[in-house]
C-alpha cells in the first residue's frame, strides 16, 4: 500500500508527522511518498502526480486556507480540483482541510489539524483495503477534527 500525502507551505501547522504517527500506529505496511506545494491550489496537480507518476494508491491532500473571503474561494477551487483529479484517476483523495477560522486560538488549531490528519489516515488505510472497510461506521456521526456527535436512532 502506498499512500501519498501533499501539503503546502502556507499551512501553520506542520500535518505530516500526525500522518506518520498514524500509519505507524495501524501496524499496516505502508509506504509513504511526501509532496509538497506552496499553497492549496497547488494540491491537485500534486496528487495526480503522485497517482500517476509515483503509483500511491490514495493521496492525502493537507491544507489550511485562511480566513478572509478569498481564502474560502480558494479552498473552495482547490476542492473542486481534488474532486476532479479523484474522477480523472478514480481513486480517492481524502481532502483534510483546517480552515484557520475554525479554532478558538493556536492550541486548538494545533489539536484539530493533529486530530483531523491522523483520523483521515486511518480512514486513508480502510478505504484501499476494501470499499466495506468503513461500513461499520456508516451513520455513526464520526468526526475526524472534533469529538463524535453520535448516530441518530428513534425507537
């Protein structure tokens, strides 16, 4: 299994060692290829390199946007571009993004970013195992970043 992982420069929290923290703790046989990009917009093209011209099996696209306006368009066109390159090389790329609006303060960014990175990796694992490999989570109210929020069920 090989899995690539992109992330950018503009990022302030460095995502990759919660990546590899989690591939060393699923105990798989994983081999890793890094890329990195100046920016969000950058992630695209760098995952479909690594699909096409390093073999990963599924990418991991690191990114932090920022908080004006501008920043939401970018990410927003960074999505859409991951979307087409999972399309183009139908294989999944798993888009972890931590908006730096979305933490109270630095630690709490700091938290996110390493709690969402390292959930996303594991889920990064199941979905090249097998496409069942995550239904026993379906409907669970799984969050990678935050705290669970719990499945829906009505007696």
């Amino acid at each position: 299994m090989k899995i690539g992982v992109v992330d950018t420069m503009f990022s302030r929290v460095d995502y990759f060692p919660f990546v590899e923290q989690a591939l060393k703790d699923s105990g798989e046989a994983v081999s890793i290829e890094r890329y990195t990009v100046p920016g969000i917009k950058d992630l695209p093209v760098a995952c479909k390199k690594l699909f096409d011209e390093f073999g990963c099996d599924i990418c991991i696209a690191l990114g932090m946007p920022g908080p004006e306006t501008v920043d939401k368009q970018c990410a927003h066109e960074a999505s859409m571009g991951l979307q087409q390159v999972q399309l183009m090389c139908n294989k999944h790329v798993l888009e972890v993004f931590v908006h730096m609006d979305e933490a109270k303060d630095d630690n709490d960014l700091f938290v996110l970013c390493k709690d969402r990175s390292y959930k996303h990796t594991l889920n990064a694992i199941a979905l090249v195992k097998g496409k069942t490999k995550l239904s026993l989570f379906a409907g669970k109210g799984k969050r990678q970043g935050r705290n669970d929020v719990g499945g829906v069920k009505i007696d």
